[in-house]
C-alpha cells in the first residue's frame, strides 16, 4: 500500500488493501461532491445577495449541508413618495 495514503486510512480499512483502496476512492468521491454542493451553495447564496440594498439573507444547514437560503428584502420608502 501507498505510504502517501496509509495516514488517511483507519485502522480497519488499513488491514485488507482491497477494502482500504475502495474507501479511500470512496472518500475521495465523497469530498469531491461535497466540494462542488459547496460551491453550488455559495453560488446560490451570492445569488441571493446580488442587487440587495436592504435587506438579509439566511442560510440553514443541517449536517452540514445547506438546506435552505431564505432573502428578505426591504424596499426603504423615502419621506417625499409617503403618503400624507
């Protein structure tokens, strides 16, 4: 096995080359699309914050993944456009 990989592997996975080689690509698969849902993420939330003078955005994440991005904008009325 890899020298590289073995500090990556516990120690179950260390025991059979098979099993170890397999959840390292596993792992390796799994961090990549949680790099890219990461990205998405912060794309949509850019999203929600681009154009917004007034206003918040709210991101909810349950185990660790964002779930929801909530936009609340408010339109400031000047005192000359309020009605008497």
């Amino acid at each position: 096995m890899n020298s590289t990989i073995q500090p990556f592997l516990g120690k179950a996975d260390a025991m059979s080359n098979d099993h170890s080689s397999k959840s390292f690509r596993d792992n390796l698969t799994n961090s990549q699309s949680s790099e890219q849902e990461l990205r998405s993420s912060l794309e949509q939330i850019g999203g929600a914050l681009r154009g917004l003078k007034f206003g918040s955005v709210n991101v909810i994440v349950q185990d660790g993944v964002v779930v929801q991005i909530d936009r609340t904008e408010k339109v400031r009325l000047s005192r000359n456009s309020r009605p008497s």
